[in-house]
C-alpha cells in the first residue's frame, strides 16, 4: 500500500495500543543546569564534543555564542563573530571535531568548527531564508542545508579544513529542511533531511557529501521542522521520524535503513498532543531514543520511543520557548537544552 494512504490510524485506537504497551516506568532526567547567566536570542544547537559537548547560540546582539560542557559544568557563553541572524545548528564530522553554522545577515552562512577551541567564522556566499541544518556524512565532513529565498534547497559541505560553496537543488519548500545522521557509525554515513514542500507534505533527501538523492514524498502534514534520529549502532541505518501537525499533535514515522525509497518508511503513528514546539532526540541505546519538546503550558516535556513504542511524556517543569537540543550525550544518556522564558538556556541529562 503506498505511503500516502498509510497515514495514521485513528488516534483514539493508536493511544489505546500504546497505552497497553508503553513502559510503565518513566524517564529519571537530572535537574536543569543553566549554561550561563548570560540570555541568547535564539534555540540553543548542542552536541556531544571532546570531553564533553558544545552548545551554541544566536546572542542578544547578533554574535555566536559559543559554550562548552566538561562532563559536569558549563564554562558560560563566549561571543565569537558577528552578524548572526538565526538559530546555529551543529554537528559531528569526526568525533574530535564539530562543525557549526548559522545564517548570516549578508544571506550568507557563517561556519565555525570546534577541535578543543573555536575556529574563526567563515562566511559562505549565498541568499538563504532559513537557518542551516547540519549533519555528519563519509569519515570527516559535515554537511549542512538550508532554504534560499527562492524555495530551493542549498547545501555546503565542511570538513574542518575547507567548507566548499553553496550548492542548489531544485524544488519548492515551505518548512526549513532538518538534518540527522543516518549510517553514522560506518564509512558510508549520510544525512538524512527532512522538510515540508508547497503541497504540504513532508519530503526527504539522503545526502552522502557529493550529491544528494532525489526526494521522497513521504504525504502527511508538517507545520515544524521534522527531527529525525539514528536509532543507534547497529540498527543499519534506521532512523525514528517526528513532526508536528496544525493541531499541534506529534506523529512518528521511521525509516527502516537500505535503499532510500518510500516503501522503507512506516506509516505515521500518533504519540501525543498539545504541543507548543517541534521536538528534538537523541539516542539512548540500540532502538532508544530519548526527546524533548515544550508543551504548550511552556513546561519542558521529555519522553521516549522504544522499539517503536512511545513511553508518555514526563513533566520537568520549567517555562520554555522554543525547540530543545537533544543529543547522544554518552552511552545510555541523552542531554537536552532549551532556553527558558528569561533567555538563559538550561540543560538535563537523562534517563
């Protein structure tokens, strides 16, 4: 049956199943660390880095701030360029480096690395309309995506050493692309990217850092970024999906790794609503992931898909804005981050 009449099942009988089989036993997340006294601008983009992670963030005066986290403390926000006018999204190239970009106010893209210190800014060319989104591909590179302002795709690719220019690929978008890694933990990993076409519906593309696929239709209805996450080693390439519709409700899709065609993606399953935000995950162990959203009362959410299965939300409390950060903080721990209602980010670390 083709992917755009397996939308999801009524939701009443989706909670029912789920309700049955959901774990009982609800996420343990630390209490919230703040990254600094210091208040951003914009979501924080966070990601597990040398010895910890790193956070950045679009400053109140339009720098990008940049934070470390040394397995127990923040360091607190460093200002680094200038001109930065969106949300910065980071990612692995290797595991002893990060790449990070944001838009810039020339239309451009600003790109920073991190090795243990900050790289200075590069800026690459370009008339976009969206904040990038950056994920790992091949042994050393990241690539990240982003809208220009003529509805295409652009995409760049860095390694540390070189970032190339932007390269464009047809297509019209509404919803600003979101990119995961997918085959992380081979020499073959690519990215995955998400986001919503003029016709609504969400679409993909599977980047490898020399070209990127065509896109899939994969139907449904987007009105957020769709956050994707690799299910861990040893999966194949499986990826969990989760977007939000226009009646603020999550549904979850997943891809089940090999070739990148439609038949690979499940049907949407409906885990939640009353939603704010979009959410963000990260991997806990082998088909796990831990994520985090706010709710529309701005209290921070978490919860967790296992084998497919949704736990049910946790309240952590809190008032947040935004879309968190959550990532593969270690084996069996994820960390989120999000920015309070105040502008001062805080960070938990679960389950």
């Amino acid at each position: 049956m083709a992917l755009h009449h397996r939308l999801a099942c009524v939701a009443a009988a989706v909670v029912a199943a789920l309700s049955v089989s959901a774990p009982q036993a609800r996420a343990a997340f630390s209490e919230f660390s703040s990254l600094g006294k210091d208040k951003v601008l914009s979501d924080v983009a966070c990601i597990a880095a040398p010895k910890g992670a790193v956070c950045t963030a679009q400053s109140i005066d339009s720098k990008l701030a940049v934070n470390k986290y040394n397995g127990s403390k923040w360091s607190g926000w460093d200002l680094i360029g200038a001109g930065v006018v969106s949300k910065p999204s980071c990612a692995q190239a290797t595991s002893k480096l990060v790449v990070c970009a944001a838009r810039h106010e020339s239309g451009g893209v600003m790109v920073v690395t991190y090795n243990g210190k900050w790289s200075k800014p590069e800026i690459v060319k370009g008339d976009t309309s969206s904040a990038p989104s950056c994920a790992g591909v091949g042994e050393d590179s990241a690539v990240c995506v982003t809208r220009g302002v003529d509805g295409s795709l652009y995409w760049l690719k860095s390694d540390g050493d070189k970032t190339s220019g932007l390269t464009k690929l047809n297509g019209a978008t509404t919803v600003p692309p979101r990119c995961s890694p997918d085959n992380r933990f081979t020499a073959t990993r690519m990215a995955i990217c998400m986001y919503g076409n003029t016709d609504g519906h969400i679409y993909a593309r599977r980047f490898d850092g020399k070209g990127a696929t065509g896109a899939l239709d994969l139907a449904g209805l987007t009105y957020t970024e769709v956050n994707c996450t690799e299910l861990g080693k040893g999966t194949g390439g499986r990826v969990t999906c989760v977007t939000k519709n226009q009646f603020s409700n999550l549904y979850l899709t997943s891809f089940a790794g090999g070739p990148f065609q439609t038949t690979g993606w499940s049907a949407y399953a409906y885990i939640g609503g009353s939603v704010a935000g979009a959410s963000s995950c990260g991997a806990i162990a082998f088909n796990q992931i831990g994520c985090a959203l706010v709710g529309t009362d701005s209290q921070l959410f978490v919860y967790q898909v296992v084998n497919g299965t949704f736990s049910g939300f946790t309240a952590m409390g809190g008032t947040f804005v935004g879309t968190p950060s959550c990532f593969a903080l270690e084996i069996g721990k994820v960390m989120c981050a999000a920015v309070g209602t105040d502008g001062v980010a805080r960070s938990t670390v679960g389950p």
